[in-house]
C-alpha cells in the first residue's frame, strides 16, 4: 500500500508516509483509488467516441466540462429549479 500510496502521491517519501496519520493515509488513498477511476472511466468514454451518437458525446463533453471544475467552486454551479425552496424547507 505504501508503493501505491507514493506513486500517486510523488511529494511525499517514505519517511513522510510512516509519519502519517492512519486515517489520512487512508482518506488520501481512498480518494487517490478514486481519482484513479474517473479518470479511466473518462478514457473509456473518449476510447468510445467515434462510436457514440451525438446525445451521448453531449453527455461525455458535459461530463468532462464539469470535472474540469473545481469540487469547491459552488459558485459556477447551475442549481436545479426549486432548490432553494427545498433548502430552506428541510432547514426548518
């Protein structure tokens, strides 16, 4: 684990790794495992383009345009209708 741990996290060294806390060093391999599938399901989705029909590519280029975001930008997220309503309903 600490291999894999170090291949996707190239700052860190082996000392630093020992250093850690067990439950960072699992968070941060957890997410590194899922960065790790995105990223191979995007690459399966553009292996597939030539065959995709044109509602499908909308959805793969969607897709990608969104995971270019960052996760903490809020602002630049469109809402769905009536979300507001339902925010201020459950925080009652």
């Amino acid at each position: 684990m600490v291999a894999i741990f170090m291949r996707m996290y190239k700052g860190y060294t082996v000392r630093d790794v020992m250093d850690e806390y067990a439950i960072t060093f699992s968070s941060l391999l957890e997410e590194g495992f899922r960065q790790e599938a995105r990223e191979n399901l995007m690459k399966a989705h553009l292996a597939m383009a030539p065959e995709m029909k044109g509602e499908d590519w909308k959805n793969v280029v969607r897709d990608l345009k969104n995971a270019s975001l960052s996760p903490d930008d809020i602002l630049n997220t469109k809402s769905t209708p009536g979300a507001e309503e339902q925010l201020k309903e459950a925080l009652k």
